[in-house]
C-alpha cells in the first residue's frame, strides 16, 4: 500500500507534489503549484495597494486635469 501511494507521488508532475511529507502531519503540506497561485495573487494585490499608498490625493487630481 505504501509502495503504490509513494509510486504515485513519484508519478504526479513537479508542481503537483506535495512540498513535504505528510505522515503525522497537523496540516497538509501545500503543493508548489497552491503557492504559486498564493503568490500570484498576493503579491500583485499588495504591490496595487502600495502603489496606490503612494500616489497623494492632490497630485492624482492635479494629473486629471
């Protein structure tokens, strides 16, 4: 039974493997392609929030115009 689940991980592409192993694990490990995706989507929302931080209210109106 072991033997068949670690041959099928082996199977799996790169990005489908589990990061660590789970044996008596408190959590599931992350696959590399879920943290690829959290950061896709993390990083870009942060990086429009900070962007948006640093343009001032008085200079956005002034660029309107």
């Amino acid at each position: 039974m072991e033997e068949g689940h670690g041959l099928a991980e082996l199977a799996k592409p790169m990005y489908d493997k589990k990061m660590w192993d789970d044996n008596g694990a408190l959590i599931q490990p992350p696959t590399f392609r879920a943290v690829a995706d959290i950061v896709l989507v993390v990083v870009p929302a942060l990086l429009l929030f900070l962007f948006k931080l640093s343009i001032h209210p008085t200079e956005h109106k002034q660029a309107n115009q």
